[in-house]
C-alpha cells in the first residue's frame, strides 16, 4: 500500500505541548500559545478575536529552549478557541526534533 491509501494521515510529524511548555507565538502585537507545530501547520489558543478561514497569518514562534522561528501562512479554520493554520514559511524540520528532544528531556508526563 503507499501513501496514497491513507488520504487522511498526516504528511508532517507534529509536536503537541503540554501547557507549561507552549511556546509563543507573537503576531500584530499579541501573544498567543502554540498548542502544536509541524513543519508546514500550527495551531494556537485564541484571546478574544477569532481570524476568518483564508487570512494570512506573519509572526515569530518563541520557544522556550530559546530558538525562535518566523512563520507566514493562512487560517484554515477556528474551533473551540483554537486557531489551525498552514504555513507557507514553517518550522524547520530540525527545529521540530529539537523541541520533541526537548519535550521528552524536561516535561514528560505533564498535562497536555
């Protein structure tokens, strides 16, 4: 079987945080925490503005290891207070398995 039988299987590893351990996600003068990442998709906690499906997203993921990272990319949908988005500028790919390291060194067994 490939890939192609699995039409909802996800293409990229993706890191979901517990919440002590979210990064940031500063855009257009506020601060939002990352629920999950991946190479190409993030979604973070809404304040009290939900973006529509189709506006384009641009800002810095802050992350507590101290690496930070710009994104650009679009709202796909916002859900129960989370905002997903798929990104044209992601995270890169050794960015994701530092923080997975780093999730597995410092916060396992913590609520996510």
């Amino acid at each position: 079987m490939s890939h192609m039988d699995y039409p909802h299987r996800r293409e990229y590893f993706r890191v979901q945080y517990p919440t002590v351990a979210r990064p940031r996600l500063e855009m257009e003068g506020e601060s939002y925490a990352v629920v999950d990442i991946s190479e190409r998709g993030l979604r973070y906690k809404a304040t009290d503005s939900f973006p529509e499906a189709g506006r384009e997203i641009a800002g810095i993921i802050y992350f507590k290891r101290g690496d930070f990272v710009e994104v650009r990319g679009t709202v796909l949908r916002a859900v129960d207070g989370q905002v997903s988005c798929q990104l044209t500028t992601g995270v890169p790919f050794k960015i994701i398995i530092d923080e997975q390291r780093y999730l597995n060194e410092h916060h396992r067994g913590l609520a996510w």
